[in-house]
C-alpha cells in the first residue's frame, strides 16, 4: 500500500499558484499611448549629395521632419512597443559641377515592433530604457530634373517600394504626472537589412533615367562599366537616425 498522501504535493501546487497570481497582481502594468515629432537624419548610403545620386553611388538625401505614435505595454521591467513613424528626406543641388539641378524627396512610413528594457534611477523621476525592434518600411518620393545630362527635364515618381529591416533605440522617460511622461530618445534604423531588389520600371525603354525611378537597392544586374543606362553596381544601404520627443499618456 502507498502510504504516501497526493494532497501536500496538490497543495503546495495551489500555493505556487496563488503566489504567482499575488505576484503578477503587484507588478508593474502598464499601459501607455502617446505622439511626438523629431529629425530623422540619413545615414550610410541614404545619405551624400545630389552628385552622389546622379552617379548612383548613393541616395543623396538630407534631414527631415520626424512625427510618430507610439504605444507601449509594460510588465515585470520588460515593455514591448509598437509604433508607427513618417519621416521625410530631401536634398536640392547639381548633377555634376555646373550641369543642371536635381531635387530629390523620399518619404518613409515605418510600422515597428520590439522589446524595450527598463533601468530604474532611485529617488529619480527619470527611467532610461534601451529597445530593439523589427519594422515594415514604405518607401515613396518625387525626382526632379532640370537641365541634367542624360536624363530629360521633368518631376518623376518613384515606384513605390517596402522592406523589411531593424533598429536599435535608447532614451529616457521623464515622469511629468501621475498619468504623464515625456520619452525623449533616439534611434538607428537598418531600414532594409533584408530584401534588398533591383526594378526595372520600363516606363522609359531602358534610358539612363530607369535606374532613378525605383528604390534600386541592389545591384544592377545588367551593369558594365562605362555603361550610361547601368551604372549603379553595388547594394546600397538604407539607414537613418531618429532624434525625438513622445508625450506619452496612460496608467
């Protein structure tokens, strides 16, 4: 006969139970929604000069307006957030040394996803976080000509591109109120760390305009060099800084 008893081993399940359910109640749930603007700042190869754009070598584009919402849901130290961003570049000069003029513009819609790590300041009413993510990128954006050699003088759109790429964050919240806080932070996105393409548009049977009309960050697979209508020949890197400031609102 087994004279060992089931009901301590139940019990002490129950127990265990009770105080992960106690536990979970204590933590720190939160919740919070907010909004914000800032700089969005190209790095890598989506940054350089109109020149560079013209030669294919890079992007050429500036700084820009920054606007973001972000949500943020928070237990046990660990805060997993979601946020959707809009961010504009744009950049005006020559082609080459006294031949014509580009304007250059892209937008950027980004929906990110990830993780973000807590670190409590005793007696502070600041928290400084660090956060990585995954995020979905839409690229769009105008080309304009004028006077350029090679290509024909006019306003052009460029063929609406997305990809799939990362990024690493860190700031800090300021606690401003009971309900209240002001997230100042900064971030590098890897806006296409993966699916990197070349397009051919066909919109213009195979000119040198062709390679400016779509996001073209890979290499041109009919590339030679010499060659007016292929010339860009390596994979390029779309990048960019984030510096910004988020009112967020909630428990």
């Amino acid at each position: 006969m087994n004279s060992h008893s089931p009901f301590p081993s139940r019990t002490f399940s129950v127990v265990l139970l009770l105080m992960l359910v106690a536990a979970l109640a204590q933590a720190q749930l939160r919740f919070q929604i907010g909004a914000g603007a800032g700089v969005a700042i190209p790095a890598s190869d989506y940054a350089g000069t109109t020149m560079d754009f013209y030669s294919g070598t890079k992007y050429g584009l500036g700084s820009g307006l920054n606007l973001q919402a972000k949500a943020r849901f928070g237990l046990l130290g660990l805060r997993l957030t979601g946020e959707v961003d809009y961010s504009s570049f744009s950049r005006s000069g020559e082609a080459q040394p006294g031949q014509g003029t580009i304007d250059l513009s892209q937008k950027v819609v980004a929906i990110k996803l990830g993780p973000e790590f807590y670190m409590g300041v005793p007696f502070a009413p600041v928290t400084p976080y660090i956060g990585i993510n995954v995020a979905l990128s839409t690229f769009s954006g105008q080309v304009q000509f004028r006077g350029v050699p090679k290509v024909p003088s006019a306003t052009y759109d460029l063929a609406t591109a997305v990809r799939l790429g990362a990024g690493f964050s860190g700031g800090v919240l300021v606690t401003l109120g009971s309900f209240t806080s002001l997230d100042l932070g900064i971030s590098y996105d890897l806006m296409n760390a993966s699916d990197k393409a070349w397009e051919d548009t066909d919109r213009t049977q195979d000119q040198r305009l062709d390679s400016y009309l779509a996001l073209n960050d890979n290499r041109d697979p009919f590339y030679k060099a010499g060659d007016e209508k292929h010339f860009i020949n390596n994979a390029r890197n779309i990048n960019a800084f984030q510096v910004k400031a988020t009112i967020m609102v909630g428990l």
